[in-house]
C-alpha cells in the first residue's frame, strides 16, 4: 500500500563547505554555502525506497547556507522560522510536492573547528516532508507538529525519530473519494482524504494568493501568457508564494497541461536558466539580481506589486471571448461590486405582488399608490 509520506528529510551545512559557486571552505558569513542532505528516515540503505531527489538540498534552501552571528530572537521577524511548500518536477513529468520549515540552528562544534569559524555561530537547517500526493495542508500541518514537537521545552512522550519512522512508514494514501485516513502525531490529530477520480482534479490549494496579488487584466493577461506558451517568470519575496500562484495557475489552465519545464521556486544559483530560450514557468524570489540577464521575451509577473512587464506584446484574447471572461472573472472576484445596484428583492417577486408594474408604465396611478 502506498503511503502518504515518503520521506523526512533534514538538509544544511555539511562536513564539506562550499560556496554556491563551488569555491571549497569557510568564507565568511556574507556567502551563501550549497547546502547537503544531512539525514533522512527511510535511511538512504533501505531497498525498498527509492533515494531521495539529488536536487533536494538545493531546491529546499533556494538561497544556500547562510551563516549568523545569532539564532531566534522574537523581537526580530528575520530570524524567525519560514514554513514554505516546493514542487519538484521529475524527468517523466510527475511531480514531488514539500513541506518545509528553515530555521536557524548552532553550527556543530567539529564544523567549528575544523573551519575556524567563530564559536556560538547559527546557520540554515532545513526539515522537510516529502511527498506524492499534492496534500499541502496536511503536508504543513504534519511538519509543524514535528518542529514544534523538535523544540518544545517539554519534548515528546516518545523518540521523535520514533514518531517520525511511525508516520512516514503507517500513513496510507486514501483511497480517492473513500473514507478519510486518520494519524495522530503526539497530541494532534490529522486526517487526510483524496477526492474521487471523477470531475475535476483535486486542488488542495488556495487561489486567493494569485487573485489579490494581481487585478483581473493582469490575471487575464498571464493567463493569455501561458496558453500561448511564453516564458513566464514570478516575483515575489516569499517562498510561499510563488509556488501557490504557480499550482494556481497550472490548474487554471485545466484541461490543458503545462508540459515545459516548471520550477515554481528557482534557487539561485540557477538564475541563468531565466535566458533558456525555451518555455517555461518559473519563480524566484524578488531579492535575486536579474541585471545581468538579456531577458528577452520573458513575461516578468511581479505579484507584489500587480505588474507585468514583457518585451515582446502579449495579445488579447479575441472578442467577445474577452469581455465574457473578464466579465465571468469579476463576478466570481467582486460580487458584491457587480450587483450592488440591484435590489435586495429580485424584480420578479416585486411584480408578483404588484401585477401592475407589468401592465403599464409608471403615471399617476402609481403616485397615488404610493402615497
């Protein structure tokens, strides 16, 4: 039986340092470091598994490994832990979908040593759940419960890699449109269910993050964007986000598929895949430098500001498509916009009870009523 949970994996700095730009050792805490996979449940030995994504490390710190003079500190919201989902998408075109959590960790005293690094030093640790199934809520909440199980003051009743080696190997897969499957992590209880195979395909994802980021002719012309199979680039500066707008707009597009490459949270050391000159949808945070890029051709879709900024002109959908959609998009956005001129009661109970506003035109009979 297929599980839910394939993997749990812990990625950071390792035994050897590198800089993202391949440059062996200890630089300084300005640089970005490539990250490693530093432990994961089933082990890399199991047989029955197969091995975890070798791009994973890099994918789920897309800014590297950072070093800090400092760890948590509530008075200041930039050391604070980010909770952020990622896809992966394989060579078959199947995706991976995870759940991570980044955080500031003490560097390990042999790390310390061996590269003279400054003692009580903090860098990015990553935890991560990984998973088949597009389960993002459940994904989230899982880890959450693990994070805060890791640092609670209090700790687990049982070994945390005994919890996590109990939930990764006994979660099934529901069976679509079946019972929902029930687990519980230490005091929390979490379900998950998978939809029937029929209808529509299952979102387990808000829209909202891309609807309030964008007006309905941006939203038009990005959707314009990616049936016409143009490069498609998102900014944003939250992880968060550029992967929920970019499911978003993949399911938007349904029945078609999106088959280029898809990479909804770049790292960025691959920020020269943005010059590739073939079609894709990407995301990259919006603190990347893109200078140095020619960019030609590329739709630049800047969810924090509501801009989209292209080279080459995107066409209209054709009328009266156009104002149909964009109309059918308002509705849905702003309902209360597009009738707030229409009485509370509709006019066809009015004329039930006043058959007589469907025999003539207002006169003076009706005055003399209302008086």
């Amino acid at each position: 039986m297929s599980q839910i949970f394939e993997y749990f994996v812990v990625c950071g700095i390792g035994a050897e340092i590198r800089s993202i730009d391949g440059t062996k050792g200890y630089h300084g805490p300005g640089w970005m470091y490539l990250p490693s996979l530093l432990d994961q449940y089933p082990p890399s030995t199991h047989t029955l598994y197969p091995p975890a994504p070798p791009q994973l490390p890099t994918c789920v710190l897309p800014a590297g490994v950072v070093f800090y003079s400092s760890g948590f500190d509530p008075n200041d919201p930039s050391t604070f832990p980010r909770s952020y989902p990622i896809v992966l998408t394989e060579g078959d075109g199947s995706k991976i979908y995870v759940s991570c959590i980044s955080f500031r960790d003490p560097v390990c005293e042999d790390i310390l040593e061996a590269y003279r690094i400054q003692g009580n030093s903090y860098a990015d640790k990553c935890i991560c759940l990984v998973s088949r199934s597009p389960s993002f809520s459940v994904l989230r909440s899982a880890l959450e419960e693990l994070f805060v199980l890791c640092f609670s003051p209090t700790g687990s009743s049982k070994p945390l890699w005994d919890i996590i080696a109990h939930m990764v190997s006994n979660v099934p897969l529901p069976n679509p449109g079946k019972e929902r499957v029930l687990f519980a992590i230490e005091n929390r209880l979490l379900s998950v269910e998978a939809p029937p195979n029929y209808g529509l395909p299952h979102v387990d994802i808000s829209f909202q993050p891309l609807v309030q980021c964008l007006d309905v002719d941006n939203l038009m012309r990005l959707f314009t964007a990616v049936l016409l199979e143009r490069r498609i680039l998102l900014r944003a500066n939250k992880y968060s986000l550029l992967t929920l707008a970019s499911e978003a707009i993949c399911h938007l597009i349904y029945p078609f598929r999106w088959q280029h490459v898809y990479i909804p949270l770049l790292f960025y050391s691959g920020v020269d895949y943005i010059d590739a000159p073939t079609p894709y949808m990407m995301g990259l945070h919006s603190g990347v430098d893109t200078t140095g890029l020619t960019m030609d051709g590329v739709v630049v879709v800047d969810l924090e500001y509501n801009r989209i900024t292209t080279s080459e002109e995107i066409p209209p959908i054709p009328e009266p498509e156009f104002s149909f959609l964009r109309g059918e998009i308002t509705k849905l956005l702003h309902p209360n916009v597009i009738g707030i001129d229409e009485m509370k009661t509709g006019i066809y109970s009015v004329s039930e009870h006043f058959p007589k506003l469907r025999a003539k035109q207002w006169g003076e009979e009706h005055n003399l009523q209302l008086r």
